[in-house]
C-alpha cells in the first residue's frame, strides 16, 4: 500500500506562538485561539476524506489532529519523529530575547544558516527523521494521508518528500497556524507540491501569515523592531 496524497497541516496557535516565542520540541498546549482555529479548519480536511491521520507526540499537534479525528473517526497515531525541530536553549525565547542574547549566532540564523549552538538540530537531521516516519506512514495507507506537525517540520516535511535542496526549501513560506499543504505522488514524476497555506478563509484559522512560525523562520527586522516596541 502506498498513500497518493498527503496533506500535512500545522497545529493550532499556542501562546508562545502569539508571543513570538521559539517552541521547538517543549510542549505547550493549544490556547483558546488554537482551539478554535483546530476546530474551524477540520470540516475542511474531513471533506478531503483522509484514510489516516498521524501527528507528532507534542499536545499542540495531537489536540489539532483530535479535531480531525472526531469528525472522521479516524485514530490518531502518533510519531515522536514528527516533532518540531529541536532548538535546545533557544526554546521558550523570542526573537528579540535571541538578538540582544546570542546576536552572532541570531545573525546566522538570520542568514538562513544553522548556528553552531548544541541542542539546535541541523536541517539534515529533521530532513532524515521526517523522511523515515513519512515512509513508514505511507507504507500502510491507500488513498490520502493526513499529517499533522510543526512549522519548522512540516517545511523539512516538504522537502523529505520532494528531495529539495536547503535552498529551494527555503523559498517555501512558513505555514500558518491550522493551514495546510498538498503535496500529491505523480508516477512519472515523483511527490508534487499541489497547494501550499490552505485553509478557511475567514475566521480564526483564515490567518495565513507566516510570521506566528517562530520555529520555521526568523522574523522579519520590521517584526523585531515591533516587538521591542510592544516591551
């Protein structure tokens, strides 16, 4: 059995999320809004009729995906290989925290290359875990597979599946919260990208800047300079 379309969408918004603050793999839970936007979002997916739903361990994907799955009833498997890329003793701060504390390595990241700070996983590395937990759900699903995770992962998700380069992933927008991508197995071609930030167009999961995927991307100078002025 082989899948022929996944659709892998980001969970709901989390405190930190509204705060700008980076997650990585800590778990924090959905807040009111992420619940919302979880709920809003899943009669959209139910309608694709997935076959099976698997998410990352981490509260903030499955309490997304058990939206899903109420409508569905589908079970939710979990994967700890679908977590957030790890981001050591940067978790938990905000981008202005990170420039006035570690302004050199920020500046790297900024750049769009890996700073050498231990704890902070490679893109390689979250490439290679996405790359073997997608095999494996893959592997036992005929038809459209639901994936549920993170910012950060759901962008090397992409390129697990495609065989981009760091460089060509790197034009991707990050996802917003509760927004999704398809990506469908052509056989001549191999996994397609499809459609990319999908999702409501109104209401609370309708939000489709990338600027809340503080675990995908730096933000942007105009966003630092907007939350320094926020204190």
């Amino acid at each position: 059995m082989t899948a022929r379309r996944v659709l892998i969408w980001r969970h709901g918004r989390t405190e930190w999320n509204a705060a700008g603050r980076i997650q990585g793999q800590t778990d924090v839970p959905l807040d009111e809004t992420g619940v919302r936007q979880a709920a809003q979002a899943a009669p959209y997916l139910a309608a694709e009729q997935p076959d099976a739903i698997v998410s990352s361990d981490l509260q903030r994907a499955f309490r997304t995906a058990e939206a899903l799955a109420a409508l569905t009833g589908l079970p939710v498997s979990t994967d700890v290989r679908l977590r957030e890329t790890g981001f050591g003793p940067w978790q938990g701060m905000s981008h202005t925290e990170l420039a006035e504390r570690w302004p050199a390595e920020y500046a790297v990241w900024k750049r769009g290359e890996t700073p050498d700070v231990p704890g902070i996983e490679r893109p390689a590395e979250v490439v290679a875990r996405m790359r073997d937990a997608l095999a494996d759900a893959l592997g036992v699903v005929d038809g459209t597979l639901v994936v549920v995770c993170h910012g950060g992962a759901a962008r090397r998700a992409v390129q697990a599946l495609t065989g981009w380069t760091d460089e060509v992933a790197a034009q991707l927008a990050a996802l917003g919260n509760c927004r999704w991508t398809e990506l469908r197995l052509s056989s001549t071609r191999g996994w397609r990208l499809h459609a990319h930030n999908v999702g409501p167009l109104t209401g609370a999961a309708s939000n489709d800047e990338p600027s809340t995927a503080a675990d995908a991307e730096p933000a942007p100078d105009d966003e630092l300079i907007k939350a320094s002025e926020r204190g």
